[in-house]
C-alpha cells in the first residue's frame, strides 16, 4: 500500500502496529492491505498517542481502533492487559458499556476451541460458515482464508460442506446448541460477512437465518453485531 494521505488513518496504522509489537501479536488479515509494506515505526509511548487520537478522531473511528486494540489484546480466549485497554477506552471516550459490548463481541470469536469439541459441533460449524461464505455463489480469497483461519483441521470444513449439502436437521442441530456456541458461531458468520468490506443482501439473509434457527438472544445479537461491525469498520478512516 502506498503512504496514506490521511492523518487519522496515519494514526489507527500507527497505534495497531504499535500494539502488535508490544504484544507479540501480528497484524490481522483484515488489516493485511491496508498496512501492505508501510514501514511505520512503534511509537515511543503508545498511551500517548492513544489519548491524542481521543482528541481528533470521530466517534465511530475511536470505536473501530477500541475493537481493534481489544482484538490485539486477546490471549488464550480472553483480553488481557487489562489496564491498558481501560485507559485506551477512557482516552477514546468510549462509555463503559460500549466498550464491554465490543470486547464481548471480539473475544467470542476466540472460544472454538472451548465451545466446539466433538466433530458434529465442529461440522455445524463449518456448515454455516460456509453457507455464509458462498452466501452471493462467489466467495471472495478474503472469506476463504477466513474460514480456513478459523478451523485449522480441514476434516471439519470437508464435513460441514457434506453435512450443508446432505443433511436437513441442521437447524434442529444449531437450535441445540449452548449459548456460548451460538455466540460463537455468529460472531464468526459475522466476521465472514463484513471481513471483504461488501455487505450484500444475500449474505444478509443468510445470517438472519442462522440467526434464527439457533434462536439466538436478541440482545446477544446486538451485542456482537456491534462488536464485529466495529473491528471491520475501518473504511471510517477513508
């Protein structure tokens, strides 16, 4: 990517790599072209310039770069650094309640390997997401290198893409699932939907379906709906 003509922008690329060095974490994919071979340099306090950009950043691009520290913040399932992500949600002037949405949200997508353990969970699994990705008959590389992100052994996603094809009792499946597998399931599909940063109606109606055989929560669906949306947002800063 060539040098960005935007201070804001400047900004976000600068705090995520940054946070990325400090935590050993990489850059995500979803930032992949964005930051392309940009050389930024690792500010010297990032506390600092986390409380500048509180000061000149709008409000839906202090929640984007918030949902995205808390995503390079995750260890084992859960935000760490707790203290550092408390200040960088006061500096960004997140409420608290905003800002406990967006970790919920971001922090179910890293519980597969706690909620999904037998290999007919993991196959509803990768049923939906496929279904997701070929929502519109055209999946884009970015959904497919999600989904393959996401489930490493390609046994399951070979048995999700038979069980979609074969199998009529998915929903009855999905509806028996625990909570916490349904959360994790749609912060997923959801990360599936917005990651190529085109939202279409198909995909759309794929995902209030999914939503609906599994009789998720409406308030949970807000929740994550909000945290996703958030991490993906970053064309707020075009």
């Amino acid at each position: 990517m060539s040098e960005s003509t935007s201070p804001n922008l400047d900004t976000f690329m600068t705090i995520i790599k940054g946070i990325s060095e400090q935590n050993k974490n990489p850059i995500p994919s979803h930032l992949g072209n964005l930051f392309g071979d940009n050389n930024l340099q690792k500010p010297d306090d990032l506390e600092e310039v986390i409380k500048a950009a509180g000061q000149s950043l709008e409000d839906n691009q202090c929640a984007c770069l918030f949902a995205n520290i808390v995503n390079l913040c995750i260890k084992d399932g859960r935000v760490t650094e707790r203290s550092f992500v408390s200040s960088s949600r006061d500096n960004l002037r997140l409420e608290r309640a905003d800002a406990r949405d967006l970790e919920e949200a971001i922090e179910a997508r890293y519980q597969t390997g706690r909620v999904f353990r037998d290999d007919d969970e993991w196959a509803v699994f990768c049923a939906r997401l496929i279904a997701m990705a070929e929502a519109d008959n055209d999946p884009t590389s970015s959904e497919k290198a999600y989904l393959k992100q996401a489930v490493e052994n390609q046994n399951h996603i070979e048995a999700g893409r038979k069980l979609l094809e074969d199998d009529d009792a998915i929903g009855a499946k999905l509806a028996r699932f625990s909570s916490r597998q349904k959360k994790c399931l749609a912060a997923h599909a959801l990360s599936i939907m917005l990651i190529d940063g085109d939202w279409k109606g198909s995909e759309q109606n794929v995902m209030d379906n999914l939503l609906e055989l599994m009789h998720l929560a409406k308030r949970d669906a807000e929740i994550l709906m909000k945290g996703i949306h958030s991490l993906y947002n970053v064309s707020v800063f075009a």
